[in-house]
C-alpha cells in the first residue's frame, strides 16, 4: 500500500473510536456522522487501491 492509503486509512479508524467515544457520552448526532465519515472514508480508499491494483495487472 501506499503511503497516502495508509494514512487515510488511519483518519477513518481514527473516525470510529471518536464515533464510539461520542455515542458513550450521548452525543448520538455527532457519532453518526463520524461514523458514516470513517465508513466512506474507508468504502473510498479500498475501492481507490483495488482500482490502481487492476490497472497494473
């Protein structure tokens, strides 16, 4: 993986424990919007990865 992959990656993780730690201290609005950040962070960055590995082959 590249570089950039891997810290865009992170950002979204990062996106889901501040989601996680938001719905614990019952800020439900604020959670699911990093939730569904982080998760179309991520959807992005594996179908962007996959792309670039089947132009090589």
């Amino acid at each position: 993986m590249k570089q950039t992959t891997v810290i865009v990656t992170i950002v979204a993780l990062v996106l889901m424990f501040i989601s996680i730690a938001s719905w614990i201290f019952k800020q439900e609005g604020f959670s699911l919007v990093c939730a569904n950040l982080g998760t179309v962070i991520l959807l992005i960055a594996y179908l962007w990865d996959n792309r670039r590995k089947d132009e090589n082959d």
